[in-house]
C-alpha cells in the first residue's frame, strides 16, 4: 500500500510538469485602437512562441488557434416570409446579446485542430458561436425555430464582415514561432476586446493565453458620443441648431450662385 501511495504521488506531482511543458508566450502589435472621425478599420498583429523546458514532442504537429471576440451587444434578426407572392420581413427577433466582432485564425480547419469536446468547452469555432449568444425570455412563437434564428443572427454578421473565420491565417515556424494578422473592420463597437491563444495537440488544447484590446472613441468621436449620452437635451438642441445653420447656408450659397 505504501508504494502504491508512493507511485501516486509522484505521478501526481509529475501532472503539473507534463500541463506545462508548452506554454504560450504572446504579444500585440498593439493593446489599443483609437476610433476617429476618418477610421476606417485597423490591422492587429499576433504574434509569440512556445516555451519549452524540454525538447519538441514526437508526434502530432504543433496547432495554434487565435480567437478575438469582441463587446456583446443587441441585435435584431427578421426572418423573410411571402405574402401575397411579395417577400416582406416577418416578425423579428431581439437577441439581447450577441459579440460585435468576432475572428478566429487556425494554422488548419478548426476540426482538424480542435476536437469537438474541446470546442464546446472553449467556444472557439464560429458554428458553435451561437451558444453563447444571450436570448432572454424567447417569445412563445418562436418554438423550435431558437436555433435557425441564432444561426441566422452568425450568418448575418458573417455577411457584414464582422465574424469571419481565417484558415490557414496562423503561420507556425519550426513549432515555435507562431504569428497572425486580423482585421478590425470600420464598424467596431467601443469596450474591451478580447484575444484567445490556444496551443493544441492531436486536436487537445496544451496551454492557452489571453488578453485584451481597448477601443476607445477619440477626438470628435468621443465627445459626439459623450454629449449623445449624458447630455442628450442639449446633444437634441445642438443638433437641431446645426440643421438651421447647415440648411441657411446651403440656401444662402443657392442665392449667390444662381441669383
């Protein structure tokens, strides 16, 4: 009994060792993104390496999977019906939450490299995107059609370009180094994003990182948006005032040029 214990033990001490035998060592071209009255997108590089206290492991080839997921925040998705031989928008679906961006970059397709255990448990792949996507109080009418609704809700930022996926986007060196380029689209919304590092082997998840990346409103930008918000009287009355000056001047510039 007391060698058994004794075996135990050490193979529970040598647990820790084996978990960290790769780590992920990252960083950002950049942790912040200033929105602008003129942006019009950004470009993040990922890049890092795999720390190792031993040599390269037989075997299955190294796997990295980076994922950047954006602030959640409401959508509304319509179903298209036909009435009367015209498609007209049937009744809409207002998801409470739902990430404003989302991307992730493999080295290969992500069921190559990611099992289908460990995606469910991680949330990385975008076909299970919309387990995560916030639905409170369903209306009565939507029944089974929960899931085509919240697939429709992934299909839709997909064709606006703000959830996309980059096969083959992570290039590994010697299975070290390991770097990436993802694209921030013009339409970003303002809070902390966040970016996922994964290592994997033989399609099982051996270390991860993370971090974020602020977007923050500058500028105009920024005080449009505050005045907007905590000012919205007077956010009412500036605007109404830029319209009569905007439009007395448009007039005015009208009289001269054609008198």
């Amino acid at each position: 009994m007391r060698a058994a214990g004794l075996v135990l033990a050490a193979a529970l001490m040598l647990l820790p060792l084996r978990a960290a035998a790769e780590q992920v060592v990252a960083g950002l071209s950049q942790t912040r993104v200033s929105i602008t009255t003129w942006f019009s997108g950004s470009e993040i590089f990922i890049y890092g390496a795999v720390k190792r206290e031993a040599p390269i492991p037989q075997g299955a080839p190294l796997d990295v999977v980076i994922a950047v997921t954006g602030p959640s925040a409401p959508v509304i998705v319509r179903r298209k019906t036909r009435e009367f031989g015209v498609w007209v928008n049937g009744p809409g679906l207002f998801v409470d939450a739902a990430p404003s961006f989302y991307a992730v970059s493999t080295t290969r397709p992500l069921e190559d490299v990611l099992s289908a255990t460990a995606d469910l448990r991680y949330g990385v792949g975008l076909k299970g995107l919309g387990q995560v996507i916030r639905l409170v109080d369903a209306p009565r009418w939507l029944g089974e059609q929960r899931d085509e609704y919240l697939d429709a809700v992934v299909r839709l930022q997909r064709n606006r370009g703000v959830y996309y996926e980059q096969i083959g986007g992570v290039t590994v060196a010697e299975e070290t180094l390991f770097q990436t380029r993802l694209q921030l689209p013009a339409q970003l919304v303002e809070g902390d994003y966040r970016a996922r590092i994964f290592l994997t082997r033989d399609r099982e998840v051996i270390d991860s990182f993370e971090t974020s990346i602020a977007v923050r409103k500058v500028g105009l930008e920024h005080w449009v948006d505050e005045m907007a918000h905590k000012r919205s009287a007077l956010y009412g009355v500036l605007s109404v005032v830029v319209a009569l000056v905007a439009g007395w001047a448009a007039s005015a510039l009208f009289r001269v040029a054609f008198p």
